[in-house]
C-alpha cells in the first residue's frame, strides 16, 4: 500500500471519526438544550404558579380590606344615626312649651326629690313661670333662684352642698342614653 493511500485511509478514518464526534457532539447539545428547555419550563411554571399565588393572596386581602373599610363606613354612618336620634330628642325636649313642659317638669321634680328633698332651681330663660307651677304641682321644697340663658332646656338644682344637672342634654345623653343606646340601635338597624 502506498503511503498516499495510507494517508487517505488515515484521513478517511478522521474524518469518520470527528463527523462521529461532531454527531455525539451535537447530540449532547441537543440534549443539553432540550434539558436547560425543561428546567426553564419547570422554573417558568413554578414562576407563575407562585405569581398567581401572590396575586390570589393581595386580591384576598385587598377585598378583605376593602369590606373592613365598608364595615367601618357603616357603622361610622350608623353611630351618626343614633347621635342624631339623641340630637334631635334633645331639640324636641328644648321645644316644649306650656302644659308638655309643665307636665316634663313635674316629673323630673318628683324623680329628684327623692334623692335631693330640698333645693334651689335654676331653669332655662323663659321657663320660670312653669317651673314654679310644676313646683307646685309637684308638692316639692324646690324654690326657683334664677334663670340662665346658658341652659337651653331643662334645669339645675342646688341645695348648698350638691348640685343635680338636669338640663335636657345632660339628662338625654348622660342617663337615658346609656340604658336605651342598643334598644335605639336595634329599632333603627334591625
């Protein structure tokens, strides 16, 4: 055999061998790309599974916010409800006149003496005469002193050592509205 045709022999032998290796080599790549190709799926999966989550997670919180919010608008509406209920029985009271008034007077005089049996009165401008009738009517050791404009309604009673606020306002939102607030609440929201 001739060294030429040793030398192609050779050379056809290398190039089997570098097109055999260029195949495994190609074949690994393929196989690498098809596994990175994979793995990018799997973390691209993983990626938006969690991203999903996420999202689910601040949607849940941001409705639960958003009806806390609601919850607190409606109980803050309801609360002026009832302080307006209050308000407007108090400008109710501050409204009545003649026999209404008397007979209101008459009534918060007796309640009171039972705990103050003697007492000077104060009474709102304008209400003297019907308190001194209700006095009257009352059977009470009440004398009325004097007439404040500061009172919008209602009265005061001093006996020297203790003094009894039972201006409208006072006696409203001081004494009645805490034993009637829930009833009131229940009327008006149930």
């Amino acid at each position: 055999m001739a060294l030429s045709d040793i030398l192609q022999k050779i050379k056809d032998e290398a190039g089997k061998k570098a097109a055999f290796m260029k195949q495994v080599a190609d074949d690994e790549i393929a196989k690498i790309k098809m596994e990175a190709g994979e793995r990018a799926e799997l973390k691209r999966a993983e990626i938006v599974a969690m991203a999903k989550e996420k999202a689910e997670n601040l949607q849940g919180k941001a409705e639960l916010l958003a009806k806390m919010e609601a919850r607190n608008l409606l109980l803050t509406e309801k609360r002026q409800i009832i302080e307006d209920v209050y308000a407007q029985s108090v400008k109710e009271l501050e409204g009545f006149s003649g026999h209404d008034l008397e007979k209101l007077m008459v009534s918060m005089f007796k309640a009171a003496s039972k705990s103050m049996p003697k007492a000077n009165v104060i009474v709102s401008a304008g209400h003297k005469r019907q308190a001194e009738e209700a006095i009257e009517k009352a059977k009470v050791d009440y004398h009325v002193k004097d007439e404040s404009s500061k009172l919008d309604g209602g009265m005061v009673l001093v006996d020297g050592k203790q003094e009894m606020n039972l201006s409208f306002n006072y006696v409203l939102n001081q004494i009645v509205r805490p034993k009637t607030e829930l009833d009131i609440a229940k009327i008006l929201f149930e």
